[in-house]
C-alpha cells in the first residue's frame, strides 16, 4: 500500500453509468457502468528503458490489475457485483510514473437495494442512493 505520513490515500472515484433498470417489485436498482480509480502512487518509478509497457504518451497499461495495490472499496447498497466479460475481463490498470498517478478501470454491473413508498402514487418520486465505503474503516486498522 502506498505510504502517506498524512493519512489514508485520497482515492477520486467516476461512475459512468451505461445502464439504470429499476425493479418496483423487488426495489433492486441495476446498473452497468464503467467504474474507475485514480490514485497516487509515490513507489511506482519506471521509463521507457526499464519498461517495454509504457505507451507514447507517457503511461504504461497492466492487463493484470492484481499484480498492484488497489484501493478496497465497495458498494454499501450493492447487494450483488458481477464485473463484465467478454472474451476476457474489461478491466485494466494504467501507470502514470511521471507523476505518479495509477488508474483502475473495469466495467461493473451491480444491484443496489432501493427501498421505495409508493404511497403517494402516482405522483411518487423515489431517490436510491449509491454510497461508496472502504473496508478499512481507519487508518490504524491498515498500519
């Protein structure tokens, strides 16, 4: 894990939703998106001669995400994650060592629990919410 003598890594997170279906029945919302996860990294330092990955404009693309740290988070409302596949896996991580950012991507199609009331229908508005948490609920349980 990198290390941050000024507490955990700040991680930015993007969602990119493809696909919203809402069941009523059930109160299950699903959605495919493409969820990604930047970071910096300060123990990644490669060039173009110590790397044949790195790619023209500076960055360097790993097919195996599971040879990096990646940030632990999760769904809270998620009540089933299923990561996409085709051929193989549509997932990737890409290096940035000049600055040194890394960015996870992979594309999700998740489950969220979405309680509704529909007691004002047919004039009923619902909102469900996606709420991101870490597994790590402090910095001391990861030292």
């Amino acid at each position: 894990m990198p290390t941050n003598s000024s507490g955990p890594v700040n991680t930015e997170i993007q969602l990119y939703f493809r696909d919203v279906k809402v069941n009523d029945l059930t109160q299950v919302m699903t959605v495919d998106m493409t969820f990604r996860m930047k970071w910096h990294d300060p123990r990644i330092s490669f060039t173009r001669t110590t790397s044949p990955f790195i790619m023209s404009d500076g960055w360097a693309m790993l097919n195996d995400a599971s040879v990096a740290w990646i940030p632990d988070v999760f769904f809270r409302q998620g009540s089933n994650t299923r990561r996409e596949k085709t051929v193989k896996a549509q997932s990737y991580l890409r290096v940035f060592p000049s600055t040194p950012n890394m960015l996870y991507s992979t594309r999700l199609t998740v489950d969220f629990a979405c309680p509704m009331n529909f007691q004002g229908y047919p004039h009923d508005t619902q909102t469900c919410g996606l709420t991101l948490a870490s597994c790590k609920p402090h910095s001391a349980v990861i030292a």
